[in-house]
C-alpha cells in the first residue's frame, strides 16, 4: 500500500471513529484492531503496522485499496450495482445480489458509501453468531449495542428508522451461518418502509438459499421471501468492461489492453 493510500484509509479511520462516543467503542466494533493501533494509524505512527494490518482496516472502514489507487470505471456491473443500490435506499427495498467473483462488488459497495450518506457497509465473517453479528452491525452505524438479541434488533430498527433513506449493505452473505442469515429476515422485517437492505453475495449464497426453499429448510423460505423471491445475478465481465477499467487507472496502450482481458476473461 502507498503513502498516500495510508493517509486515506487514515482519513477513513478517522470519520469512522467520529461515529462513536469514544475511540474504545469504535475499537470493540473493528475485528482485529485495538484501540492502539487506531492511535498509531491518527498519530501517524505508521512504521511497526504490517501491509495485512493496514489492508484489514481499509476493509472495515469502507475503503477499497487493491494492487493501486484503483478509480471507478463505469461497467456494466458497477453501474447496475449502484442503481440496484439506489433504488434500495430511495425506495426502502429489499434486494439479494449474487455476483461472480472478481466483478468489484466490495469496491461498488463502498465507492457508493464514502458518495452516499447514511450508508452502512459491513463484510460478512463466518465467526459470527447472531449477537456478535448485531453488535457489529450497530457499531458500524454508530449505535452502542445494548441488552439481548431482540432488545438489539429493536433498538438498531428504531434509531435507523429515524435517518434520512439509509441503505444498509451486508457484504459476502455467503459467509454467514444459517442462524445469522435467519436473523437477517428480522432485521428487513423490523426496518420494512423505513430501510434499505443489500445482501450482496457470491453465487453460492443463491444456490444455498434456493437449494433451501427446495429442501424445505428451516427458515429459507423467509430469507427467499424477504428478497421478493428472486436474485438478482451478475456474472459475466466482458471486454468492453475490462477496457473501461484500464482505461479509467491511465492504461489505453491496446497491446497491454488485450493482454490483461486475455488474462481476466
């Protein structure tokens, strides 16, 4: 990562510690980040913080950094992906998003974060249970977590209700335990005309939830149903897209062009 990607995950950093009452709350809410090391990134005191490190945080505060400050190319996908995302927070809807792999889902979602107010980013983890999950999820709003699972979710739903359109976007669904996708249904029942939700995926979340309803799992055919019973799917990246890409982070030489699409499709 380079110098001045640093400084702009640390601007990153910043803004989202301003969400919370102290930079302790905003510690406990970041998976692998302690109140130190936030101090060493604002401070910056950069030198003893790993390349792994800095990458985690970039991820948790909503800032994409690959091989290269990487600018927007307006793809296929990254432009249905923001229209989808709109029209969820302009609306209040719910939509289920499974997408190929290397499509720039996370860098769509968090590009529309940082351009977008009230909206919330979080990445699925498969060590989440239901409560770690909540906790998380409220944390990342700027919300102090407190009592059971339901107190929780009835807390989070009437604070968020209050915002001006926000659109929630839970990222790598597909990492979620069944309990946790479970509680997702009350989470867009609780927040229903209120809220937008994105379950942003990979396309074995939809394989998953379909194969569910089909097997009459417990609990899926809600998960289905919250979504409006269908998935939205976007897997196939084209030339043209690759183009736009290159040509959007300064590469337009056509020998080049046509060996990183050769590469790519």
């Amino acid at each position: 990562m380079t110098h001045e990607q640093k400084k702009q995950v640390r601007e990153a950093l910043v803004r989202y510690v301003s969400n919370f009452d102290t930079q302790a709350q905003a510690a406990d809410s970041l998976e692998g980040i302690t109140g130190s090391t936030i101090s060493l990134v604002k401070n910056n005191n950069w030198e003893l913080l790993s390349e792994r490190l800095w990458q985690n945080i970039a991820r948790q505060v909503g800032f994409y950094c690959g091989d290269g400050d990487q600018q927007p190319a307006d793809t296929s996908c990254y432009l249905l992906l923001r229209i989808l995302f709109s029209d969820a927070q302009h609306y209040a809807m719910t939509y289920g998003i499974a997408i190929g792999i290397g499509l720039g889902k996370t860098f769509a979602a968090t590009q529309y974060m940082k351009d977008h107010a009230d909206t919330f980013y979080m990445a699925g983890m498969e060590q989440y249970n239901r409560k770690s999950f909540l906790a998380t999820l409220m944390c990342s709003t700027g919300i102090e977590p407190r009592g059971t699972v339901p107190d929780m979710l009835k807390q989070f739903a009437a604070e968020i209700s209050g915002r001006e359109e926000p659109l929630i976007i839970i990222d790598d669904a597909h990492k979620l335990k069944d309990r946790v996708l479970h509680l997702l249904v009350l989470l867009a029942n609780s927040l229903a005309g209120s809220a937008g939700i994105i379950i942003l995926g990979g396309e074995s979340l939809r394989w998953r939830i379909i194969e569910g309803v089909r097997l009459k799992k417990i609990g899926y055919d809600d998960i289905f149903k919250s979504i409006g019973r269908r998935f939205i799917t976007l897997g196939t990246l084209g030339p043209k897209d690759v183009q736009l890409v290159c040509c959007a982070n300064g590469v337009f030489d056509e020998e080049i062009i046509k060996h990183i699409t050769s590469v790519a499709l």
